[in-house]
C-alpha cells in the first residue's frame, strides 16, 4: 500500500507541473487571459501571415516564411516557400478568407508554436471550398521578428459527417475504394 501511496503522489506533482506548463490563453472570447509580449508577437506574426496570404502580399508574406519552411496542407501536399510563394503569387492557390476560430501559442526559448483553429475559404467560382483546420504553426525568432519555419493542417469533420472511411463506395467502383481526391494538378486546399 505504501507504493501506491507513492506513486499516486508522484503522479499528482506530475499532474501539477504539466498543468501549470499548458498553455494559459486561448484566443477566444469566452477564455482570453492577457499574453506575454512574446506570445502577443507570435499570434501577431501568425494573424499578419493569413492576412497576407488573403491579400496575396508576397513581399510581406517573403518575410514572414522561414527560407527552409516545410508546409503541408490539408491535401497532404507538401510544399517549400518558394513553391508556396509561387502558388499565391500566381493564383493557383487563391485564399478568399481565413478566418482563426482559435490561436494558443507556446514559447520555448526562440522557438514558437501556435495550435489553432480557422476557417479556410479556398478557390473561386465553382471550385469555392470552406473548410474548418486545427493547424500547428511553428515558428522561430531571428533578428527579433517571428518567422514560420513549419505548418500542418487537418480537417475538422463538418457536424453530422460519417468517420473517415466510413463513404458509400463510389458507384461502380470496388467496394471499400477510398473516394478520390482532388484532380491532379488542382491547387492545394488551405
């Protein structure tokens, strides 16, 4: 019994430290608790990067990505920052809206890390895609501004969705074929 004691101890200082080591904000109305003036600049640099993004700002945009950026969209698709550069620049990756539904950063040192949630408005005319992302932005600090070295997405199921893998086999198809993605070639998707 006395093991037990110990570990159940043991376990309630773990439980403490890894409480008080979370993330204290969550950028909702509903939670909002003031940031440090670090984590302000990285939600900062965070927000200024989609607005850009939104605007096609390229030069902004430039600043903002790190020059070894790794970022991958929803679609799996993984790009470098000139590959994504171009994209936008382009219009073959066309953001209409991004709207953050949730922004908690984390600084470790000169290392920063958002976890959040948006609503992505992609494409134009017919090929228009509103998609809700949970996303991890991490960024690093040089030369005392934010750049984002790494982005990852995932798509938050629409309320009422099947679980993946649980669609109707497309007709004709065989049976237990996963649907079929994007065209090739179609931009990404966030």
């Amino acid at each position: 019994m006395r093991g037990f004691k110990r570990i159940s101890v043991d376990a309630l200082i773990v439980s403490v430290l890894l409480a008080a080591a979370m993330p204290r904000v969550a950028a909702t109305a509903e939670t909002f608790k003031p940031l440090s003036k670090a984590a302000s600049g990285l939600v900062a640099a965070d927000t200024a990067r989609y607005q850009a993004m939104v605007s096609r700002d390229v030069k902004a945009l430039d600043l903002l990505l790190a020059d070894e950026l790794v970022y991958i969209h929803s679609s799996s698709t993984r790009q470098s920052k000139s590959e994504h550069l171009h994209d936008i620049e382009v219009g073959a990756a066309v953001y209409k809206r991004i709207d953050t539904k949730e922004q908690v950063p984390s600084i470790y040192g000169n290392t920063g890390l958002i976890q959040g949630v948006a609503i992505f408005t992609t494409g134009g005319g017919a090929r228009e895609m509103t998609s809700t992302l949970r996303y991890t932005s991490v960024y690093v600090r040089r030369q005392g501004r934010w750049q984002m070295v790494s982005f990852s997405c995932s798509r938050i199921p629409e309320a009422g969705a099947s679980a993946p893998g649980a669609e109707e086999p497309p007709a004709g198809g065989p049976a237990g074929a996963a649907p079929s993605g994007p065209p090739p070639g179609s931009p990404p998707q966030t």
